[in-house]
C-alpha cells in the first residue's frame, strides 16, 4: 500500500522509479534524505543511534513524496509494513555509513538559484510562498562535484490519488536533470517549508482517483525541470570556515477543537454510507479517529530542531509540515548570511505546524489533518513560533 491519500484504497502495481535514501556527511554532520512521506520521531532516533554520528549531529529527513509505503507507524491512516519499516532504516543508515566512507578533502559553495515558478500557496490565491531555492555544491579541491544538494518549499504531489506506481514525484527528476549535468555527482532534494503549498492543482482532485492532466509524470517531470534549470543556474560563492551543529529540545502543545465526540462520529458514519468510495474511505477513518485517538489525552508532543553550519552556510532543520510564513520568519533573522537552507520534515513528522495566522482561516490543514495523522487533536497556535525561536536561536549560538 501507498500513502498520502485517503482516496487510493489500492495497493501499488510497480515502480516508476526507485525510492532512495540518499546522504551528505560533511566532517562530523550527517543529513540523510528518503523518498517518503515523513519518518517517525523513533525511527529517526533509531537511524542516528546506528549512523556512528553524536545524536545532535545527525538529521533524518523525508521527501514527502505521495508516492511510497508508509513510513511512520500509527500515522498516514494505514498500517505500515514492518518490512518496509526495516528495509527503510537500515537503508538510511546504510546511505550514512557509504558518504562516510566516502569523505575526502573538499570545497563547499553555495547560492540561491531563481524562484522556478512551481510552487502556490493552497489555502489562499496570492498567499504566500517561500520562493528561495538555496543550492549547496560540493567539490574536490580539483573542482570535480561531488555532491549537488538543494530545496524548495513545494508539495511533491503532482502525482496524485490515481497513481499506483513508486515515484519521488518531481523532486525525482530534479535529481535526475541535475545529476546528468554534473557526472558523478549525487543530487539531494531538501523538502522547504511546504505546508501550505502544492504545484496549482486543485483540491478536489486530491480526493478522486482520476488522473487528470496537471497531475501526471510528463508534468511531473516538466515541473521538475523547472528546479532543476533554478539549480544549475544558481551563482555559487565559496564558504569558508569549520563545521558545526547543536539541536534543542523542543515540546508543542495540542489544542482540541472538536466536541461531541459521539455526534460527530455518527454523522462521519451517515456521511461514509451516502458517499461514493474515495470519500466514503476519508469518512470512515475520520469517524474511527471519533472514537479511539481523539478521546487520548492531550500530552504534549516531543521532537526537536537541529541547525548546522557549514563554513558558515545556515541549515536549518524543523520537524512537521510547515507553512511557508515560518520559513520567511526565519530567513528575516537569518538576513546577512549566505542564503540559508531552511528544511521542515526533519526528525519526525508529527502532522501540519500551521504559523500564526493561519488560525483564523481554519481549514484542513488546521482542522481536520490530525485525524489523518493520528493524532488526537492539531497543534496549538504559537507552535511554529516556537519552533522557528529555536532555529533563530541556534543559527545564533552557531554563528557566534
């Protein structure tokens, strides 16, 4: 089975292209990158625990492609595979293990290539994005690259409910344009802070197993691209200066909104037998959510921020889905260094960390997500703040 959407109730039928975990080890830092939804929190405590790497030097981070198995027990709406669960942490640990192997003398670059034009935000016509694409080269001393790692804040889901073949969506051929323009290089996508962006599909097709033309793997790959062409274009500046990375604890409080439990899983029923199948499935899981998750107490939940820095290059890593207005918070504070990396779904993807303003407006990302994410109730407003207070802090510590 895949995850991702409620609608697709069918198990996958192949491959369009493998799903990996790539990794970059720079001196005693690590980040490893698969092509999955988000991890657990415990299952990137496990990965770091095996990678040979302090705790608070190592970061786990998916894609969040809609387009692989499930990756985090208890979340996605499914049951994962414990063969999966396997395959997967210990392919994560093995990537870590081959880039340090690997590690050589070596220069570090980098930029900010064009907004590649992919990525709207969802919740609101003209609302925001994060428009950067910041781009890190490595190279041997002889200028040969090694390594192309890049982000952007675009939901990977041109693919959509439809799809029933592994894919890493378009990030996948990002890497592909890009490693075929630097040989021998491995190109790593970095997930933005995306919460409240996608590629200008609509809603509804989110929630039907149609395949309609915006949401194929020719656009997949024309969007793909698009960042690539930002990627390969971007100006790239030496860094210099040594390495360094710290992590803070942080605990973000849940707040329920919904009541009458009871009522509202009998009207999920009455609404699952009136419906056609794909809404029918969402209905059903909401209504179980009803009675079981949503009545567990509401104990805040435990993750953490890591940021690195790279001769002087910021890399900043959140956990969750986060809406873009956090990722510009950040880079505020941060204005005056090299353009940092400022990536979400990073040791534990616990459900959407909507920002601030965002409250008032409501919608799924703020009001219905945590039932898809198994999760009792969503997240409190302030908890992106807290969140990117932390980065700001560390950013400062490590700069300092």
């Amino acid at each position: 089975m895949m995850c991702g959407y409620a609608a697709r109730t069918e198990p996958a039928i192949g491959t369009h292209d493998a799903l990996t975990a790539r990794a970059l080890v720079v001196g005693d830092t690590a980040i490893v990158v698969a092509d999955v939804l988000g991890f657990h929190e415990e299952t990137c405590a496990a990965i770091r625990r095996r990678s040979g790497f302090a705790d608070d030097h190592v970061v786990v981070i998916g894609t969040h492609t809609h387009g692989a198995p499930l990756p985090a027990p208890g979340r996605g709406g499914g049951d994962a595979d414990p063969a999966f669960l396997k395959q997967l942490e210990d392919g994560c640990v093995e990537a870590i293990r081959r880039a340090a192997e690997a590690r050589q003398p070596a220069r570090l670059l980098s930029g900010n290539g064009a907004n590649p034009g992919i990525g709207f935000n969802r919740r609101a016509e003209g609302g925001p994005i994060d428009p950067n694409v910041p781009v890190l080269r490595v190279e041997t001393l002889a200028g040969a690259p090694l390594c192309i790692a890049f982000a952007h804040g675009v939901h990977p889901v041109v693919l959509g409910a439809g799809n029933r073949l592994y894919t890493g969506d378009y990030p996948h051929f990002a890497r592909v344009t890009v490693e075929a323009a630097h040989p021998g290089a491995v190109a790593l996508f970095l997930p933005g802070c995306m919460g409240d962006v996608s590629t200008g599909h609509s809603a509804a097709s989110s929630i039907s197993t149609e395949t309609p033309p915006d949401r194929t793997f020719d656009e997949a790959e024309r969007l793909g691209g698009r960042l690539a062409a930002s990627v390969l274009g971007a100006e790239l500046t030496p860094m210099q200066g040594g390495v360094g990375a710290r992590s803070r604890a942080v605990k973000l409080a849940f707040e329920q909104t919904e009541t009458d439990l009871d009522g509202l899983a009998a009207q999920w029923d009455a609404a699952a037998a009136a419906a056609d199948v794909a809404w029918g499935v969402l209905y059903r899981h909401w209504a179980n959510w009803a009675r079981t998750t949503a009545r567990e107490p509401l104990t805040r939940w435990a993750g953490r921020v890591t940021g690195f820095n790279w001769g002087g290059l910021p890399l900043v890593f959140l956990p969750g889905e986060i809406f873009s207005n956090t990722a510009l918070q950040v880079r505020a504070a941060l204005a005056g260094a090299p353009p940092p990396f400022v990536v979400s779904l990073s040791d534990g993807v616990p459900g959407y960390i909507p920002s601030a303003e965002a409250y008032p407006e409501g919608g799924y990302e703020v009001m219905e997500a945590h039932r898809y994410y198994g999760q009792p109730a969503g997240f409190a407003r302030g908890s992106a703040e807290l969140l990117a207070a932390a980065a700001m802090a560390i950013s400062a510590e490590l700069a300092g």
